[in-house]
C-alpha cells in the first residue's frame, strides 16, 4: 500500500497515489470549472462526477453545431464518448483544436475510426458493423463486412495529440 504523506488515506498502486496528490497540491497545472456553479476541481474525472451527482444526468451537446446559423437542430448526446466521436467525424478541425486546449468535450477520449461496409459502402464504427449487417445483408456476417484502407482500425488521439 502507498500512504498518502498528507492525510489518512492510501492506495493500492503508486500511480493512484500520485493523482490524489494533486488534492494538496497549492499550484495544480489546471483547474477544472464546472460550468453550472462555482465549483472548481484539480482533475477532470472529479469535475464529471461533480455534474452528474449534483447536477443530475450529463446531457452533452456540440458547440461547433450551435456557433453554426445553418444548424437548427443541435445534436444532443447522453455521453461525452458520442459527442467526442461527432465532433471528432462532424468537425474533425475542431477536435484537433479542442484537443489541443484541453476541452472537456474531448479530452482523454480515444475516438475510433469508422470502417466500410464491403457489400454497401456504409460507414459505420467497427462495433456497429455487425449490427449493420445483420439488419440490412440478411444475417450476422461479422467484420468480414469491413473493408480495409484508412477508415479501419482505432485513431490513437487523446489528450496527448
């Protein structure tokens, strides 16, 4: 166990302790705001718990729609994942700059890359192609469906670029 030299608390591995050393750290890299009160936190993952425990359900919802006139009806998202993956195939200049700033929306989010449909030519995440081709090639077909080229695999983008 790893003893926190500050409190009572202690961790089974050192890479926890090292995070719950930020709570007594004076100078914290950066602060967290919640955008609903005046509560700051000194890690992202006590900021989004803060929102759904005090605030109720997360509803997230894509700023680059709402900045456009031309978009009436905003997409709303039940997680930061599916907003994360709209931006990022949606506005993938804005991902790189929300990335880059450290936005909530997308930080430490891994977004995966969409793959083809070989019969069809949908895209869809890898995830959902099976489904895809139960409901429309007439059975559980599986990844075969995929085709290959640069919109297969996983995309490696995260809040370290």
């Amino acid at each position: 166990m790893h003893q926190c030299p500050h409190c009572p608390k202690s961790f089974q591995y050192r890479s926890k302790l090292t995070r719950h050393l930020l709570v007594h750290s004076s100078s914290p890299p950066t602060w967290y705001q919640c955008s609903r009160c005046s509560s700051k936190f000194k890690q992202a993952a006590s900021l989004v718990r803060h929102e759904t425990e005090v605030h109720g359900p997360s509803v997230w919802s894509c700023k680059v729609c709402a900045a456009d006139p031309k978009v009436h009806n905003v997409p709303v998202y039940s997680s930061r994942r599916n907003l994360a993956e709209h931006i990022y195939f949606k506005h993938p200049s804005a991902y790189a700059d929300m990335l880059e700033v450290g936005d909530l929306s997308v930080k430490g989010i891994k977004v995966k890359a969409k793959v083809k449909c070989k019969v069809c030519g949908f895209e869809c995440l890898k995830r959902d192609m099976k489904k895809h081709m139960r409901r429309n090639h007439g059975g559980e077909v599986g990844n075969e469906g995929a085709s290959g080229g640069p919109l297969d695999g996983k995309v490696d983008r995260d809040e370290d670029g």
